[in-house]
C-alpha cells in the first residue's frame, strides 16, 4: 500500500517545508485544494521540482471542464489529478482523455457521493486509475463518522482504490486490510508536533502489515 501525504496548508513554502520534513516516507506528496486555490497551480510546480522521485497529486476536485483543468494541472507537474466522482460523467472523461495525452492518471474522488460502490465501478469503467474514498473535514466532524464505511465500501467495489478521511496511526493497518491502494493522511501528519516522525510511524505500520 502506497503512503499520501496532503500538503493541507495554504502557502507554497510551508508546503516545500512539510514535503521536506516527510518525503523519505511518502510515495505520494498531495498538494491540497486549499492550498492549490491560495497559491495556484506554481505549488504543483514547485513540489515536483523539488522533489521529482515523487509522485505528486494535484487535488483539484474538479466537476467541471474535466480535459482543460486536468491538462492545464499535468502541464505544471502533477502526475496525478482528482475529479469529482459527483461530475457528470463527460467530466471524468475529458480529465481521462488529458490524463492519456500526458501519460499520466485521473483519481475520481467520491466525495459526497451517496452509492460510493456503484460510482467507483463506473469511474473505474470511465478511465479512472484508481478511486478515492474520501469523507471530507466537514462530514468528519459530524457525529458518528466512522471510516469503517468507507473501508467496507471499498472493499466492496473492487477496483483499485484510496481512503481519505482521518486515517491516522491508529487506523492505517485497519485501510491496509481492506486491501486499499493508497492511504490518504492529512491532519494526522501536517498536525503532527513532529511531522517527519509520524510519517515514519505511518510507513512503519505499513511495512510491518506487509510482512
Ligand atoms: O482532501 C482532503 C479534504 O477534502 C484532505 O486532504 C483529506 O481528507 C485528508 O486529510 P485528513 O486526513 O485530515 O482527513
């Protein structure tokens, strides 16, 4: 299971900071849709510059003009785009048709998105590279979240997959189980009094339920 990292901050250089402090443990740096609309596409740029051995997620969630704000994310270095699984589905596929002419990948978000199995299946069918469950800051912080949703719908869908939505140390082998693609860490690690240690943890937990 791959490690992504969201750069959930607001400007390019605490991005650069926090990617610094974890990128030894991460296989994904996200550049965060906050922060991509404070400070524009120039963070994309600046994150894979710095760091061209990663690969970057350019989290635009986008629902509109899928092709025009895939490709114009792929040409300031993403290597891999979000779209909004609640698009229409030309959306999706306009983002795939710029994802091939860069050979690079679309991550359809689901975000928001009641039937999240049948949505992933038919994102899947659309071109996505792999699917996002994802339950965003604001429905965490209603009462009653539990990941474990996300994680049975996951495993349900059976396409590739990542989740988003809190995971954090204490349930990072639990995303492991469920067979998903990529964790997802945001608050966890940007939080962190030490960023860098808990991106290790995360990567330690990983590699232990590996073997
Ligand atoms: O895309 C996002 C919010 O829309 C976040 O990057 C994602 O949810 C991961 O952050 P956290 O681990 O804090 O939930």
């Amino acid at each position: 299971m791959k490690l992504q990292v969201a750069m959930d901050l607001l400007t390019v250089e605490d991005a650069l900071l926090l990617a610094g402090q974890v990128a030894e443990y991460v296989d994904i740096i996200e550049l965060g849709t906050p922060l991509i609309k404070a400070a524009g596409l120039s963070a994309v740029t600046a994150i894979k510059a710095a760091h061209p051995d990663k690969i970057v997620f350019a989290d635009m969630k986008t629902m509109d003009a899928g092709e025009l704000e895939a490709d114009i994310a792929f040409r300031a270095g993403a290597d891999l785009v979000s779209i909004l699984g609640s698009a229409d589905d030309s959306t999706i596929a306009g983002g795939v048709k710029a994802a091939r002419a860069h050979n690079k990948g679309i991550v359809v978000d689901l975000i928001g998105v009641a039937d999240k199995v049948t949505r992933a299946k038919e994102a899947r069918a659309l071109g996505a590279k792999f699917v996002e469950f994802h339950a965003g800051l604001d429905e965490q912080a209603q009462p009653g979240h539990d990941l474990g949703g996300l994680l049975t719908a996951g495993e349900e869908a059976r396409v590739p997959f990542s989740v988003a939505g809190g995971v954090s140390l204490d349930t990072i082998e639990s995303v492991q189980r469920a067979g998903a693609d990529v964790a997802v860490i945001g608050r966890s690690v940007h939080s962190a009094a030490d960023p860098a240690l808990e991106a290790k943890k995360l990567r330690a937990a990983i590699s232990s339920s590996n073997s």
